[in-house]
C-alpha cells in the first residue's frame, strides 16, 4: 500500500477510533494511533483468516474423503 493512502486511511480511521473512545489528540497522533491500528487490525484479522482458512480447508478435506468414500461404495456395489 502507497504510504499516501496508509496515512489517508490512518487519518480517517484515528479520527473515528479517537471520536468513539472520546479521546481528544492532535492530529500526528490521532494519524499515528490510525497507522498503528491498522497495522495491528490487519495482523490480526490476516491471522484469523489464515486459521479460519487452514480450518475451512480441513472441513473441506473430511467432507471431499467422505464423498469420495460414498461414491466409491456406491460404484463398488454395482459389480
């Protein structure tokens, strides 16, 4: 990400967090806590979604094997 678009969003989503937590700061800050909070959120919600993913990908597995293991008994009691 351009560094102009981390310190936009960083600016807008401090203005919001600084506004929700009623914490009055000055603008570098309230733009150095967005930075950070979104450095930290997206950490955060990557790792989730790559254990979310590693979960969602072992659910597929156990269902893909039990297909498989239906279709196959289905062709095996045709013979």
């Amino acid at each position: 990400m351009p560094v102009i678009l981390l310190i936009i969003f960083g600016a807008a989503a401090g203005f919001l967090a600084t506004r929700i937590m009623d914490l009055r700061t000055d603008v570098p800050t309230t733009i150095a806590i967005g930075v950070a909070g979104a450095l930290i959120g997206g950490f955060v919600l990557r790792s989730i979604a790559m254990i979310g993913g590693l979960a969602f990908g072992f659910v597929g597995a156990v269902v893909g094997s039990i297909l498989l293991i239906w279709i196959w008994q289905k062709y095996k009691g045709r013979r």
